[in-house]
C-alpha cells in the first residue's frame, strides 16, 4: 500500500483509506468483518463523523485489539455543533465511542455558522490536551481555506475532505491547487459516486475496462488510481464486506502511465468550475 503526507506532522498514511458513511445501516458483523480485512490490507485510515449514527461503535468494535499506534482514526464534528465548548464536547463523545483517547485528526463537517475563531481555539485546545493530533475540515472551497488560513495562521490545516469522483472533478480547478500550495492533504469522499458508478456499456465505463483488463484489475480501482494520482489525493471508499474491502485496498498499490491517465481524463471531463463547491 502507498502512503502519503498528512497532518500537521507529516505522518504517512495508506492512500486508500476506509469510508464509514451509512455503514451502521447495513450488517453489522460484515462492516466489522469489512473493516478489520481492510486494516489488514494496509488501509489504516479510517474516517467517520458524529453524523453518521452508530458508525463509530462499529468502527470501536473492528479495531479492539489492535494496536492504537497502528490506526489513522479521523471523526467530525457537526456545525451545529462547532462553538468552542461543542466541539470539545463532541470531540469527547466520538472518543467515548470509539474507545479511545486520542483521535489523529478532528474536522469541521462543513462551514456553518459559528467564527472560525471559536472553532480553531477548540482545536488547539483538544490538541494541546492530546485528545487529538492534529485537525483539518470537510467541503471548504479555495476561498473558505483562505478564510480559514487567515485565523488559523499557516501550517495548521491538516487535511479538506471533499467530494471527489469521475464524473465530479470540480475541486481540480482550485481546491487541489490550494492545498498543494498550502501542504493540505485532499481526501477525496464517495470516489465512486453516490450509486452511480459509470455502467460498463458507457464510453467512460469502455474506457474503464480496457484499462482494467491493461493491469488486471477491475474499474473501481482504476478510479481510484486516477484519483489519487495527484500527490496531495487520498481517497476513502466505504466497503460494505470484506471482499469489496481487499479490492478497494488493492488499488494503493496500481499506478496507472501517463496514456491510461489522458485517456480518463478524455472520457470523464472535469468540465467549468461551478460557482460553489459540490457536497453530499
């Protein structure tokens, strides 16, 4: 598996790591089972929110037993949530559900309404306390970051998790250039689109396939090759059982050329830069 630079340290970290949005809403024993096959293939990142019901508990149950130091645990917090004292407070309740004391990296879910300011204190505070090592946010646009960077100061952002897939490359046209400019990492959520992964019978999935078949490997972890091509990408996909797990772990180790990287590029435009940053 690939690492790459993330956090405020420069810590290494799987380039594919494991989503957890909905995975409380499906079996429970196949998500533990999803995740620990995961872990094991190398994708030691995990990433989950207080948004996401009981994804926490389960991801508490995948990793007992296993050696802390091992693990990437990144959580968010919700906007609403997100004055000074919440997110102290709802940093404390993801730590009680995961069980453990530290997590590696806390987020801002997305911009809402309470100043940076209070926000960037509760970070300092929560890393100050070593209840978390570093922080970054989710869904910030170029000129949010800036906003961000100017009460923050430099070298504070950890990461910006964003929505990221073929058929939705709109943080190329500014939002991967800042933070590769600023040393942010980009995580890219939902890398295969939210139930619409291109169809094998389309001109994109063709180009997919044969591009598979060049490496053997299947489409989902070209995608995500493609994705992470850049040096600042890691990308998250959620895994529903362990089989989808070791595919997606798979992919940390597929580099595509440079004709394989135009070709993509040909067939999934990233298109204008729209006027606000697309999220789910």
């Amino acid at each position: 598996m690939k690492q790459k630079k993330f956090g405020n340290d420069g810590a290494d970290v799987s380039v594919i790591g494991q989503g957890t949005w909905y995975l409380d809403r499906g079996d429970r024993t196949a998500a533990i089972a999803a995740l620990r096959r995961g872990i094991e293939a190398g994708m030691t990142h995990i990433d989950t929110a207080e948004m996401y019901g009981e994804a926490e508990p389960v991801i508490a149950d995948a990793i007992a037993g296993l050696p802390r130091e091992n693990l990437v645990l990144v959580s968010k917090v919700l906007p609403s949530n997100a004055s000074r004292r919440g997110t102290v407070t709802a940093c404390e309740r993801s730590l009680k559900r995961l069980k453990t004391d530290h997590l590696d990296c806390y987020l801002l879910h997305w911009r809402g309404s309470y100043p940076f300011e209070e926000t960037v204190a509760a970070f300092d505070q929560l890393v100050t306390s070593g209840k978390i090592r570093s922080w970054g946010v989710s869904n910030f646009d170029a000129d949010d970051l800036d906003e961000l960077r100017d009460v923050a100061g430099d070298g504070k952002i950890a990461c910006n998790q964003v929505l990221y897939h073929l058929q939705e490359r709109a943080i190329e046209h500014a939002v991967i250039p800042w933070c590769e400019q600023h040393g942010v990492a980009v995580v890219a959520y939902s890398p295969f689109g939210h139930n619409d992964f291109p169809s094998a019978r389309s001109k994109g999935g063709e180009v997919l396939q044969a591009i598979a078949r060049a490496h053997n490997a299947t489409p989902r972890q070209v995608a995500l090759a493609f994705l992470t091509r850049a040096l600042s990408v890691l990308a998250i996909p959620k895994a529903s059982n362990a089989e989808h797990a070791a595919e997606n772990a798979a992919a940390g180790d597929l580099t595509l050329d440079a004709a394989e990287i135009a070709a993509l590029d040909k067939a999934f435009p990233r298109g204008p830069k729209p006027r606000s940053l697309p999220m789910l």
